[in-house]
C-alpha cells in the first residue's frame, strides 16, 4: 500500500502575517491543498512556541490567533480541507516534547544553526536564554510526529529543525522500535521566495523594524511603504543612468511576484520582465517608473485577499467554529499518537492490567 501524504505545517501567532509569509509558506499551501494529492494537510498555530519569548506578554499571542487565522482564510485556505488547530489546545504535544527531551543533548541544540541565529537576533546573548526558547526543535519535532506528517513545507532557514527532529525520529525507533515516521522538508522551488527581504533590503521581514508588507495592509499603505522605503539601487541617482539589479529590492519583488500578464496591463513598452531589467541596466528607466509598477502588480494580487478578508473578518463566530473543530480533530489524531508512543516505551501502565502479571513475575 502506497505511503500516505500527510502535511504539517504552521505559524507562530506573534503578528499578521506578510508577503514573505506568502510566497514562503502560504502560496504553496494552498496550491498543495487543491491539489488532491495528499491525504491530510494541517496547519498548527503554534501559540505554545510564540509564548518562548512572549512569556511576558501573552495577549500578544491571544489577540493574533485570530489575525493569523484570517489571513489564512483570506489566501484560500479552506477548512474543509486543511485542518486549522492551535497547539496550546493539544496536550500530546506538551507530552511528547517531554519525553523527546530526553533523547537530545543540550550541546547538540545549541549548535542548532536556526537557534542560534534567533538568539543573537532576539538579544537573549545578553539578558540569557529561556528554557522553552532553547528546546523550541524538540517542541517542534513534537508537532510534526505527532500529526505522522512526512512532509514539511519549510522555508530555508528552518531546514536545521527538519533535521534535528529527523534525529530525534530515528534515536527514537532505534532504541524503541518503529514508530515514528521520518518527515522531509520541502523548501519553495523559486530561490527568491525561499528568503523575500524587507522593503528596506534587511533579509527578515518584521513588525519592529517596519519593514514588512502585510496581507491585510490597504492599498494606499502598500503605495507608501514601496514609494517610501523599499530600497533600489543607491547608484542609480539619474533616470539615464546604467542600474544594478543585486540587492534592488523593487527587482527582487518583481521576480517573486511579477508574471508576464502584467506588463500587457500595466506597462505595456514591455513584453517580459528580462526586457525591462535589460531597460534598467543600460539606463533609460527609472526607479519611479519601476515602483509604480511593482505597486500595481502587489495591489493586483492583495486585492482578492483584502475582500476575502473583510467578508471573514464579519463573521467572527464562524471563524471561532473553524478553530474549535480544527482543533478537535487535530486532538484525535495527536491523542493515538501519543498512546503509540507510550505504547512503544512500555509505559502505558493503565491500558490493560497486563502490567499486573509482569509485577507477580519480577515479586
């Protein structure tokens, strides 16, 4: 019998989600929902994990459930399809990270190559580390066994984790025996959309640094952070002037989200978006010109998002019923899992009073 295709994926609900969690996670999602191809696709709020260093803020992660969850209505993810469910409302996972601590050393996590760029990111060098931050593979390794998910749809940065709970998958069924499946990573195929940058060119998009364009963000706000903000070409100071397309974010967008029909709409001297940059790089097109159609082309794709999003966005209750029974059947699946897993440690105890024979045996 063929292996079954089961999907994990998710976010941690720390702010509304942006274009580079769309052409990074979402886009794809959707497009492997429709798909037909796979037997299960779940998508964790990972509300557990943003508490790792939100612990003294946790409205924050309460008030963006709910932003999260409607972006990801909003892009097409349909519940009838792909399974919503939030991690916090599923104790197997608390138990399994548990017991997966202690098949990992702590100077293996911290040479965890994500971990550690998180750190120095997040300044906790300085202030220490809290605990939960620094176990966060072992948690994650914990939500992707216990969906059974062996496909993981990653951005590239978090290919450390995928390999970490691979490691972990594997300790387990040696010393325990076969029960956990091996997952795979599967990064986008376009290498802009692995990593989208900031406007401003910072590789991570974020709501402290401003930098970031949001799936709910209005049109006009769009127009003022590209006009605003995004970075171009610093050498390319007159209109006639030869431009450079390394580090031009404006171009780096282009080629995330620009298709050939958007030139015949909304800049016509063009057929090809190899046409305009050849325009730029010899000189003769400028940057004003660029960002007006890169402003086209985003508002163009966020429009549909924007409407889905208010129609969701009037109808709370039916949001907060998509929640509840997500989660209610990612339990069930997480549940058997953990009893599989107890199972295999003998430590079941209560499952039968098998144990009682054993007892006599050993008195």
């Amino acid at each position: 019998m063929a292996e079954r295709k089961i999907i994990l994926t998710g976010d941690r609900p720390t702010g509304r989600l942006h274009l580079g969690h769309y052409v990074g996670s979402l886009m794809r999602r959707v497009e492997m929902q429709n798909s037909g191809e796979y037997d299960q696709i779940n998508i964790l709020i990972a509300d557990d994990q943003a508490l790792t260093d939100n612990a003294d803020n946790p409205g924050k992660i309460r008030d963006n459930i709910i932003q999260v969850v409607l972006d990801y209505l909003s892009v097409g993810i349909d519940p009838a399809k792909s399974t919503i469910c939030v991690q916090s409302a599923l104790p197997a996972l608390h138990a399994l990270t548990f017991y997966y601590l202690n098949l990992v050393t702590t100077a293996r996590l911290s040479r965890n190559p994500t971990v550690k760029a998180e750190i120095q990111m997040r300044g906790f060098e300085d202030e220490g580390l809290p605990a939960g931050f620094f176990t966060y593979p072992v948690s994650q390794a914990a939500d992707i066994t216990a969906f059974n998910a062996n496909i993981v749809p990653v951005g590239e940065d978090q290919l450390p984790m995928i390999e970490q709970t691979r490691e972990i998958v594997e300790k387990f069924n040696r010393i325990y025996g076969e029960t956990l499946v091996l997952p795979k990573a599967v990064i986008p195929e376009n290498e802009v959309q692995r990593r989208l940058p900031g406007v401003d060119g910072n590789a991570k998009m974020s709501k402290s640094l401003g930098n970031g364009i949001y799936l709910s963000d209005t049109a006009a706000t769009v127009k003022k952070l590209v006009n605003g903000k995004m970075f171009t070409d610093p050498q390319h100071l007159r209109i006639e002037d030869q431009g450079h397309l390394e580090g031009n974010v404006v171009f780096t967008y282009l080629d995330a989200f620009c298709k050939q029909e958007h030139f015949a709409a909304y800049l016509p001297d063009y057929a090809c978006l190899d046409e305009m940059k050849a325009h730029y790089q010899r000189g003769g097109l400028g940057d004003g010109t660029c960002k007006k159609f890169l402003i086209n082309v985003l508002n163009e794709l966020m429009d549909p998002i924007r409407e889905s999003r208010a129609k969701w966005e009037a109808d709370i209750d039916t949001v907060y019923d998509i929640i509840k029974d997500g989660t209610a059947r990612a339990r069930g699946i997480t549940d058997e899992t953990l009893e599989k897993v107890r199972s295999a440690m003998r430590i079941d105890y209560f499952k039968d009073r098998s144990i009682i024979q054993e007892w006599e045996k050993l008195l």
